[in-house]
C-alpha cells in the first residue's frame, strides 16, 4: 500500500469512529426529544419517532393548573442568582486576601481549602439536616443557598486565588503609589482584571441549583419550593413508567438552554479551570 | 537604639504585660498605657463570657454526657451545642493568644521608647494588619458552620451508638469508642451475624474498581478522540468538537435519568430496539454485573467530554518545534506521542485528572439516580453496585444506621484525604508557595 493510501485510510478509519461517536452522543439526546413529543405517558408504548407526534406534554407544563413547573423554574433562577452573585464576593474577598497578602494561617488555610473541596456536601446531610431544622430554615430556599454558598467556597477561593496570582504584583504597587489602599487595589486592579474567572465561579454557582437534585432533596419537602431538578426527578421517581414523558419535556426545557450556555463558554470555562487549576 | 533614647522606661516589664493580658484581656495594654485599646478588648471578653458563658458551659457539658434525663435532654442538638462552643472556643482561643502578643509587642515598645501611637494612627495600624483578617472572617464564618461544623458532628456521631432502634430525642446515645468501626471490620459472629464486614468488603471492592476502572476509561477515550480531531487531515474540527462536548453541557441528571429508562429490561430502548436486533435481551437493572457495565459505560459517556476539552486546549499550545525536532531525527509516530504530546499533556493537567478520580470515588448521582445502588443482594445491606458513598446515603435516609454511616463517612474521609495529599505533591504551586 502506497503511503498516501495509507493515509487516506487512516482518516477514513477516523471519521468512521467519530460517526460511531455521534451516534452514540446523539441516540440518547434524540431518543429524549423524542419521547418527549409521545402523546401518551407510558414509556411502553412510546416510540423513537411518534406516528402522531403533539407537544401536549409541554403544554401541560405550562398551563395546566396541577403544574408547578414554572414556580420551579422561577425558584431554581432565585437560588442561582443569589447562589452566583454571594459566592463571587466571598470568594473573591477570600481569595484576594490569600493571594495578596501573608498572614498567620494562611499556609494551613490553603492545605484546608484544597482537602475540603474533595469533600462532597452529602458527607455531612445528617448534620446539615439537623442544623437548618434548628434554625428553622428546613424547607426553605434561603437555607438551600446558604448551604449552596458555603459549600462552594474552598474549591473557587482556591480557583479565584490561582488566578489572582497571575495578575503582576507590579500593579498593586503601582495603584499603592498612587494612593490606593486595600480597598482600592482589591476594586480598581483585581476585580476588572479578574473578570474571566469571576465570571466562571458566577456562571458555574448559577449553574448548580438548576443541575443538582441531592441537596434539595434532604433539604425541601414542599413542592411549592422545589428547584427544578428535584421537581422533575419526582415526575419519575415515584412511577416510574408514567411520567416518563413529561419529565422528558421538562428536562428538555432546561437542557436546551444549559446546553447552549455551556457550549458558548465552553473556552472559557475550561481555560479558567486549567488557569487556576494547574497553578494550585 | 534602646540605649541612647532618653524617653525609654527600662523599669516597664514586658513579663508584666503578656502576664496581665493572660489574666484578663486588655489588662495590659492598660498597663501600656493603650488606654482605648484596653478598654475594648475588657469589654470584648466581658460581653463574650456574659452572653455566650452560659451556652459554653452547656455546650460543654452536653458534648461530654450526650444528655442525663432520657426523654428531656437531646443528644443529637447536645453534641451540635458541643461542636458549636469547640469552635467558638477556638476562636476565642486565637483572639486570646493575639491579645497576648500584642500586650508583648507594645511593651517592648514602650521599654524602648517608641511613641505610642495616637489613636487616628493606631485605627489605620489594626486595618493595615487586620485587613487579610477582616476580609477572610465572612467566608471563614460560612466555612466553619456550613462546611466545617457539620464534618466535625459527622466525626462525632461516628463514635455514638445512634440507629434506628435508639433514636433521640425517645433515648439517650452514648458514646461507644471504636466499637462501629469494629463492627464494620471484625465482626464475622455466627449466621448471618458478619452482615457488616462482608458489605464492607464487597461494597469497598466495587468502589475502587468503579473509581480506576470508569474513569481512566473517560481519561482514556478523551485523550484518544483529542488526538484524532487534532490530527491536521481533519475537516470540521469545530462541528466535530461542539457534537463531543455535548453530554458535558447537558445536565447530568437528566442523561443518567434518561440511561436509566433507556436501559430498563423490559421496556428499555437498549433491549427492544437494538440488542432485539441480535436476539439478545440483557437484564441490565437486574443482574449487579450488567448493571455495574452499563454503570461504567455511562460514566464514560458523561465523563470523556470534559478531558477531551482539557486536552484539546493543551494539544493547541503544543509547540510544533518540538515534533519538528523530532521528525528530523527520524522519531516514529508512538516516539512523538509518548516523549512529547503525553507528558506535555499530562504535566499541564495532572491535578485536574487526579480531581477525576477523586469526582468518581465519590460519583453519588450516578449510583443512585440509575438504580439506587440496586440490584439488591442476598446477605448483605448495600446493593449490588451501591459505593461507598451512596451506601452512606442508603444507611442514613433508608436504614436509619446514622452511626455506621458516620463510620464509613470517616474511612471515606481517610481516603480522600489520601487524594489530596497526592495532589498537595505533585502541585506545583505548593513548592514556590514555600519560598514566598
């Protein structure tokens, strides 16, 4: 075989396997849209591609009255922009004083950042549980937050800090010179120069409430303050095969939309997380 | 300089002072004539013992009985007061020992006749060096009751006898030294009575298969489909690269749920529409060893995209010297890959990969949401592909075994930390850290 055959196989090989790969990706995402559009409620004798396909399921979630689809969703939106906007200011004020300055404890603050953030929240939910049930913010969507926000501060202010460290030293003095304090360095040099990863810890902390069902399952109990997640995970949780359907749809109202946010920041997001990451 | 400063009060004592100060914060900077300063930190303490004395004290007493009047006193809300008043006791603690070596530093000063510093000056002192403090106190705060204290209770209850049978606020708990953890591994009793030591053993077996084995195949697939689409005959690189990063950008959750139905024996599209084709038919949801296959190629699936990106990126900032150098002295294709592309790749995302592994040893939402662990097995209290942490979930929220669970929290705790100790060594910014 001549060397240029050789080569044209080769890439015929490759493009055969990342067909294969597509049709792998895309079976179980079509499949879900697909199913979504069944008219019936049973998985059983919905099919791939519906004969009379409707789109009664989505209607259903908007408009019928026993829907609590849209409250979910305005619920999940609460809890990710307050979720987003305190966990940028806490992390970047930890993260700032980490990178900036030497201080008793930082060292042992550091090693503490990086054990903690391997350590799953569910690892503590008895505990978790019991202490929003004696403040009495069990069931509530400001408890769900706090955990949310708390919990997320030893991996981003590890994150925040890894890239604090980039931006020059040089600067600080420069702005110091001129009459900045702490302050005045911490919003006029590192907030505007941080941006990029800012806006990775605030996409990645909008994210999470609409894509994470554990906490809000230990922590929710009424309906009426379900995020989406567990909203939807109760459409099949409990019978199984008849409401797979409508859950297909609901899911496929907030995939689309995460998808499409994820694929346009998808750069940037991975550039923040090996910005900080290989520097910590 | 001491010695030629005529305003220098050799007669102060420093020993005076840090002694004052240990009596009762801020003494002693009254004794250093920091008369505003003393007053606050007197103030401080007072208002600290007068409205928290009480709920230390209580704390305290709860943590070490766990309550004395079964029915009246809670065990459960006894140990959180107890792990509460620790840390701030802790607090306290380190404010305490800040007030001594102020109440030092100031009478040294003082000895050697600096100028105390007037109070407009000494306001600026405490924010230039507090100011790391005052900014790290808020998330600290969050930190030590939402991340922190609830760890610490989880430790605790490790050592309490807390289970369905005994359950406060109806019992007292007690506390029971190592005796779960000895359940856990010792316990091989009569019939049916090692139930503990053979799910441990099996469920910590699976655990470390599912973690090695899922996620060097994600790392695997990644690096191999980087490769390819980074290979310069390739047309459409970006349709290419948006269609394999799709199953990141969608929502975990909802795939695993949708594999799930896609996977069920009866009814799944995987047995009626593609494995009919072959006449097959596989219990998937029944059968642990299935179900454990599909389980890995599922977290392939969601897994790959992410190392794929991670890669792509690295594969791009690959200088092209480097293979050029290489073409010229003759080096093969598998030369190039393994002494160029690979420990460029590997270097740049060594902590990443390692965080992979640490993600799967603890992968709750994939173990529960495609079967809840199942299926169940004879003998034994966790499912067929339950791991270490989703059994933890099942032994609290189903089996209401809080004790065992905390037990097996801790081992699993042990383990992690193990990750990050790796992960503490081969980061890079560790070793600079030290010099700065």
């Amino acid at each position: 075989m001549s060397r240029k055959a050789k080569s044209h196989l080769e890439v015929a090989l490759i493009y055969v396997f990342l067909i294969f790969m597509a049709i792998v990706i895309g079976y179980p995402l079509l499949w879900t849209v697909g199913m979504s559009l069944n008219p019936g409620t049973s998985l059983y004798s919905a099919q791939l591609i519906p004969e009379n396909w409707s789109l009664v399921h989505y209607k259903w979630l908007f408009t019928d009255p026993s829907s609590d689809y849209l409250l979910w969703y305005k619920n999940s939106v609460i809890v990710a922009v307050a979720n987003a906007f305190f966990s940028v200011v806490l992390t970047s004020f930890v993260a700032y004083a980490f990178s900036r300055y030497r201080f008793v404890g930082r060292r042992y603050g550091l090693y503490a950042f990086l054990l903690l953030q391997m350590f799953p929240a569910i690892m503590a939910m008895v505990a978790i549980y019991v202490m929003l049930n004696m403040v009495g913010l069990l069931d509530s969507l400001i408890g769900l937050t706090l955990i949310y926000i708390g919990g997320q501060i030893p991996f981003n202010a590890w994150l925040v800090k890894g890239y604090f460290d980039t931006i020059p030293k040089e600067l600080d003095e420069a702005a110091r010179i001129d009459g900045a304090g702490h302050l005045g360095v911490f919003f006029r040099i590192m907030l505007p120069l941080a941006k990029p990863i800012l806006g990775v810890v605030a996409l990645f902390n909008f994210m999470a409430p609409f894509v994470d069902f554990l906490l809000p399952r230990i922590i929710l109990r009424n309906p009426e303050n379900f995020t989406l997640a567990l909203g939807l995970f109760n459409f099949i949780s409990n019978q199984f095969d008849n409401n797979f359907t409508r859950f297909a749809a609901g899911s496929i109202l907030i995939a689309v939309p995460i998808a499409i946010v994820y694929l346009l920041s998808q750069r940037f997001l991975i550039s923040g997380l090996t910005a900080g990451g290989t520097k910590g | 300089m001491s010695t030629v400063n005529p305003a220098a009060k050799k007669n102060h004592n420093p020993k005076l002072a840090v002694i004052l100060s240990i009596l009762l914060a801020g003494l002693g900077q009254l004794y250093n004539r920091r008369y505003i300063k003393g007053s606050l930190f007197i103030l401080l303490e007072v208002s600290f013992i007068l409205t928290l004395g009480e709920f230390l004290n209580y704390g305290i007493w709860g943590i070490m009985t766990l309550g004395t009047l079964q029915g009246v006193d809670h065990s459960i809300i006894l140990l959180i007061y107890g792990f509460i008043s620790i840390i701030l006791i802790a607090f306290a603690i380190v404010l305490y020992v800040a007030n001594v070596k102020d109440a030092k530093r100031d009478a040294l000063r003082l000895q050697r006749g600096e100028k105390t510093p007037g109070f407009r000056e000494a306001v600026k002192n405490v924010w230039d060096v507090g100011f790391p403090y005052f900014f790290v106190t808020p998330g600290l705060i969050m930190l030590a009751f939402i991340v922190i204290l609830p760890l610490m209770f989880t430790v605790g209850l490790a050592f309490t006898d807390y289970s369905q049978s005994n359950q406060p606020p109806r019992n007292l708990l007690n506390w029971v030294g190592f005796d779960n953890f000895a359940r856990l591994f010792f316990q091989t009793g009569g019939a049916g009575n090692n139930i503990w030591q053979d799910t441990f053993i099996s469920v910590f077996t699976w655990t470390i298969v599912w973690t090695l084995v899922a996620t060097t195949l994600q790392i695997a697939l990644g690096l191999f489909l980087a490769l390819i689409v980074n290979d310069p005959r390739i047309k459409f690189k970006r349709l290419i690269r948006t269609i394999l990063i799709l199953p990141w950008a969608v929502p975990a959750f909802v795939t695993i749920l949708v594999f799930a139905a896609m996977f069920n024996d009866r009814f799944g599209a995987i047995n009626t529409d593609i494995l009919a084709i072959f006449n097959l038919s596989i219990p998937w949801l029944q059968d642990p060893f299935y179900t454990r296959i599909a389980l890995i190629m599922i977290q392939t699936w969601l897994g790959f995209p992410f190392v794929f990106a991670l890669f792509t990126g690295i594969l791009q900032s690959i200088s092209k010297d480097w293979y050029e150098a290489a073409d010229v002295d003759g080096a093969s294709r598998m030369q190039k890959f393994r002494s160029i592309t690979l420990p460029h790749v590997l270097y740049a995302t060594a902590p990443l990969l390692i965080m992979q592994y640490a993600g799967n040893f603890n992968n709750f939402n994939i173990i529960y949401l495609f079967n809840e662990g199942g299926p169940a097995v004879r003998g034994q209290n966790a499912g067929g592909t339950d791991i270490l942490i989703s059994w933890v979930y099942d032994l609290t929220f189903e089996l209401n075994q809080y004790s065992m669970a905390a037990a097996i929290t801790i081992i699993l705790g042990l383990i992690v930390t193990g990750f990050a100790v790796f992960q503490f060594r081969r980061t890079r910014a560790f070793k600079e850290e030290g010099n700065i």
